[in-house]
C-alpha cells in the first residue's frame, strides 16, 4: 500500500493529521495538502479547483476541475434538492 492511502486510511479511523503523517514517515505540511486534495508532482502542485503552479517556472495554470483527478468540491443538483430538515425551504419551495 503506498503512503497516501495508508495516510487516507489512518484519517478516516479517526487520527489526528500528526499522528497518522508521523506513522506513515511525511512532512506535516504534506499532510495538510493530501486532506485538502492538493497533488504535487515534480516540482508542481495541482489543486482540487483547477488550479496548477510550477515553482520551476514560475507559471500557474488554469484548468477545468473536470480534468482533474481530485473530486468536485459543488454537490450535484440531487444533493441540492435533498430536504435538510422540516425547518428549511428545500429547492422546489424556493422558486416562485
């Protein structure tokens, strides 16, 4: 199993980010990137949103949060339409 799975699994049975990067040998700081969903490759860093910097070149790039590997952080229209509680207006209730 490699390191970030094995971080990802330390996380969800309830470690702290410390606890599970001293146990899987990873900077404190590259813990803090993989629970954001940050990917670092050969001097670049690619961020959940889209967006890409190369520190070698000094260049940020844009690109669809589509192509990226990382989840979409906006939940789906289902997601929207689903009741909350009886105490709030669901989606459907909102429009005129």
């Amino acid at each position: 199993m490699d390191r970030r799975a094995e971080f990802g699994l330390l996380r969800t049975s309830g470690r702290t980010q410390r606890e599970a990067a001293l146990a899987v040998g990873i900077h404190l700081r590259t813990a803090q990137d993989w629970d954001k969903g940050v990917r670092g490759s050969n001097g670049k860093r690619f961020y959940p949103d889209g967006r890409g910097l190369d520190y070698k070149q000094a260049v940020t790039t844009f690109t669809s949060p589509a192509t990226t590997a990382a989840p979409a952080l906006s939940p789906g229209l289902a997601q929207l339409q689903k009741p909350i509680s009886s105490r709030y207006l669901s989606l459907p209730e909102r429009s005129p």
